[in-house]
C-alpha cells in the first residue's frame, strides 16, 4: 500500500507538508481521536510523539498534537480543546508510549488525558500544580520555592520484597534519574524510572527565536546527537521555506550523521566491555573514538559536529584531500574495530554477561514502540535511511542491522555491525562527493508556515515540528527516541540481578536530557 492511502483510508482531510519523508497534516475534533488513533494502529502506524500547545491567542483555547508513522509517511494531527474544558481521551491502550507524554504535557501545558495515572512527570514541585511552563503567559522571569515531593512510586509488597532507590545523582557526569528497584532475593521484580530532573523547557526557547538562532537550539537539544537533531530541524525549515539544499550539502550531512553514529557506538562498546569486566576494551575503544573526534574537529570545526548542519545546507566545505582523510580513517577504523570484535566474540566471561542478559522479546518492543537500535536488536526493521531513505540515503542502499534475541549480546552486534555499515557509507559519501555548492540561498519566512522533520539518529527517529509565523518560531516541538525505549528498559531488568543493570543500561545508553527537554 502506498504511504498516502494508509492514511487516505483513516477519513481524514489531508494537507500536505512539506518533508525530505512524505508528510501529512489533519486537524480532527476531540471525539473522533481515539477512533481515529485506533484505526491508524490497525494499520501499523506507531505513535512518534505527542505534546499540546497553548492557542488562547489564535483560537481562544489549546491543542494537542500527535504525529503518527508508518514505515513511509508521517501523520501530524493536530485536535482543538476549548480553553474550559482541555481534556481528551487516553491513549496509552492504543499506543503504551503515550503514557508519559500524557503526563508531560499535563505538567507543561496543563491539557489532561482521563488515564488511571495522574502523577507528575517532569513538574518535581518545581513550579506549582496550577502553573503550566508551557503556556503563552508563563512568567519565566518569576521564581517558585521548592516544594514538596512525594512522589508516589508503585510498591510491590510480598515475603522477602524490599527496594533499592539509586539517584537521582550519579557518579559522573551524567544527567540526573531516579531508578527504584524492588528485589526478592537476588533478582529484580519491578523497575521504575522517575526522570526529567533538569528540565529545560527546550519548547519554550524555541518561542520568538529567528530559524537561524533555532538551527543553534536544535544542535544542543541532546549533544551526542546533534547532527541528527539540526538536521531534522533544518528539514523543518526546509519544508516550510520551500527550499531544497544542494546535492554536496545532504552529501555532506549524511558523512556527519554516520560519523556520529561510528563515534557514540565506539563509545558505548568500550563502555560495555568495561561494564563487563574487560577494561581492555574500554582503552581501545576509547582511544578509536578519539580519534574520530579529532579529525571531526579538523574538518568539521568541533568534535561532536555543532553548528555544521544549517538550514539550507551545511556550514562548512570539505575539499578533496579532507575526503582523502576521511576515506584513510574509515579503512584504518574498521580494520581495527574488526579485530576488537574478535576478542569480544571470544572473550568468554564477556559473553557469558552479555548473552540472555536484559533480554527484550521482540513482541513487546514492538507494543511499546521501541526506536531505533534497541527495536533493530528485537526484531524490528524500523530505519529511516532504509524506509523512507531521505535522500541521499535513498541512492546508498543502506541495510538495516536486525538480530531477534534482544538481548545485551544482540544490541552489543547490532552495534559492531552498524559500525561497519556506517563506515561503508562514509567510504561512498566522501568518495563520491557532487559537486556545487553547499548552501541554498535562504530569506526570512514571512506568514504562517509548518515542516516536519526526522532523521535516523544513531539512537533513533529524531523529529522536529515546526510552526513558523512572520519569519520567527510559534512553536518547535523536538522529541527524542528516548521517550519510547526508557519503559522497555524497565522490562528487560525484570528477572535480571541488580548488578547486571549498569549492563542493561548501558546496552541501550538513552538520554536522559532528550527525555528531558
């Protein structure tokens, strides 16, 4: 079936958007939503995200919006709600992902689904319950007292059961997340997850900005992921200014995205060796990952590709010899990847924590939605350089890694494999750079406008929708993959021993500040 008719059939008067992927866009009323989300479920659709706006100054109400996908089109509904009364249907048994953003855009907006939970999600009695951080009149200069917390976690009750809180602090760096784990014995029963400790109302900032300080915002929503968000913010741009960007500029970007793909999976290797007892390979690892920042910063001008990816096109040209490095760095890389594969392959301690560890079926990642390298190491083929492969993606003939265990072994190949397979990539995109330009011209928008954006990121879909009115931002939604595979995480613990969680989790290492925005 052609993208358009899965969603021709849904009844819906389509408008098109335009987007790199195919795109629609349908305003619905309130109770045709569910009937609505059913019907695009039984065709396959997943839900991509889901947040609600403030309208009072347009409509004199608010609205919710949802994005639906299915391998080859995109769906943005948008449903009116009257200012009174800005309550719709729950969705989370159509779409288990919807939990939490229900919840979110409870907290922020203050537009409320009729689901069982109710509890807070990013709000951490950082502003009061009648005060809504996304709303028009929001006072952001003003200051609220801390409040108090009592967050109600589920308790799980029974003979020997007791719990485990872990943060929300961490040792290092990373972002703050409250794990609570109830125990019997040595193994895990249940795992919740409290997140969203260091809001930073990434929608709001967007809000007045011009689209080139926005291309800036959309590049530091989630740093390891940069290219992928400031690409698909600039498809967003793109789409609602109408223009296309040269050839070498896709060229290009695709080059950054697989070497930010190739940088964060040397990471998370290494990181996982370590985790299993092979501090080895965390050295190794380490030192190949450095040396892809290094070259990034010489041809790029940053390590992790800021600012590189713009609006129209790309920042920066690479000449002939630059390509020359990069093809020389992508042979050197794989060589040594491969023999590093090996020694994991046949390290037996190392496969003995990593096989059936933190195993997530197939079947229940896909009812929860689960993006990215996580659902491709449960059997689900979703990869947007394969389908709808944006260009250039559509004339290199990407394959899409897929392993069925689900398992900390599996995401551990899944990951050696899309190494390999985004070095190929770069092998072809530098070799055989257009020529031409790499920019397209580009002037202020002037009226209303919307585009959509969305871009396989080494973790996952990462999309942008974006509404533009007199050449300034109305409104930039940016959600991360994150959003749908924390819940899994919290699944493939179940059964597993408290120790073998910073494996677990590492094996799928997702974001807390793109959950977090």
């Amino acid at each position: 079936m052609a993208p358009a008719n899965v969603f021709d059939g849904l009844g819906l008067d389509l408008a098109p958007v335009r987007s790199a992927t195919p795109a629609w866009r349908a305003r619905i009323e309130r109770d045709r939503l569910r009937e609505t989300c059913i019907a695009a479920a039984a065709r396959d659709a997943r839900l991509v995200a889901l947040w609600g706006s403030d309208e009072r100054d347009r409509d004199g109400g608010f609205a919710l919006h949802l994005t639906l996908a299915t391998d080859g089109a995109m769906l943005w509904l948008s449903v009116p709600l009257p200012q009174a009364a800005p309550e719709y249907p729950d969705l989370s048994d159509v779409f288990p992902c919807a939990t939490r953003m229900q919840r979110a855009t409870r907290d922020l907006v203050g537009i409320a689904s009729n689901a069982p939970d109710q509890r807070p999600w990013l709000r951490h009695a950082a502003w009061p319950a009648d005060a809504f951080p996304l709303r028009r009149d929001f006072p952001l200069a003003r200051t609220y007292p801390n409040g108090t917390d009592d967050y109600p976690f589920v308790a799980v009750a029974g003979d020997g059961v007791h719990e485990i809180p872990v943060g929300p602090v961490h040792a290092g760096t990373i972002e703050p997340g409250h794990f609570r784990f109830s125990i019997v014995g040595e193994k895990v029963l249940r795992l919740e997850e409290r997140l969203g400790y260091k809001h930073k109302a990434i929608d709001k900032r967007f809000e007045g900005c011009d689209l080139t300080a926005g291309a800036r915002l959309a590049g530091r929503v989630s740093g390891d992921s940069t290219v992928a968000y400031a690409w698909a913010y600039a498809m967003a741009v793109e789409g609602a200014a109408r223009i296309a960007p040269p050839p070498r500029a896709l060229w290009l970007r695709a080059t950054a995205l697989e070497r930010e793909r190739v940088a964060n999976h040397l990471g998370d290797l290494g990181y996982l060796g370590n985790d299993g007892g092979l501090a080895f390979g965390l050295a190794q690892f380490m030192r190949l990952k450095e040396d892809v920042l290094r070259l990034n910063a010489e041809l790029f001008g940053h390590r992790y590709l800021m600012d590189f990816v713009l609006p129209g096109g790309v920042a920066r040209n690479i000449g002939r010899h630059g390509c020359d490095q990069l093809v020389g760095q992508c042979d050197a890389l794989e060589r040594e990847v491969r023999t590093l594969k090996d020694i994991y392959d046949d390290h037996a301690g190392l496969q003995d924590r990593f096989l059936t560890c933190g195993r997530l079926e197939p079947d229940l990642a896909r009812r929860l939605g689960v993006l990215g390298l996580a659902a491709r190491a449960s059997g689900q083929a979703l990869d947007l350089r394969v389908r709808p492969a944006f260009e250039p993606y559509d004339r290199l003939g990407v394959e899409a890694m897929v392993r069925t265990e689900g398992d900390v072994a599996a995401r551990v190949a899944v990951r050696f494999e899309e190494i390999f397979e985004s070095l190929r990539l770069a092998r072809i995109l530098a070799a055989d750079l257009p020529l031409g330009e790499t920019a397209a011209p580009f002037e202020t928008l002037s009226g209303r406008a919307c585009g959509l954006g969305r871009v396989e990121g080494w973790r996952g879909e990462s999309m942008v929708a974006l509404e533009v009115d007199g050449g300034v931002i109305r409104s930039c939604h940016v959600h991360d993959p994150s959003w749908q595979n924390w819940p899994a995480l919290e699944h493939a613990i179940i059964g597993n021993i408290v120790p073998d969680f910073p494996l677990i989790n590492k094996s799928f290492n997702l974001s807390y500040s793109g959950q977090d925005l």
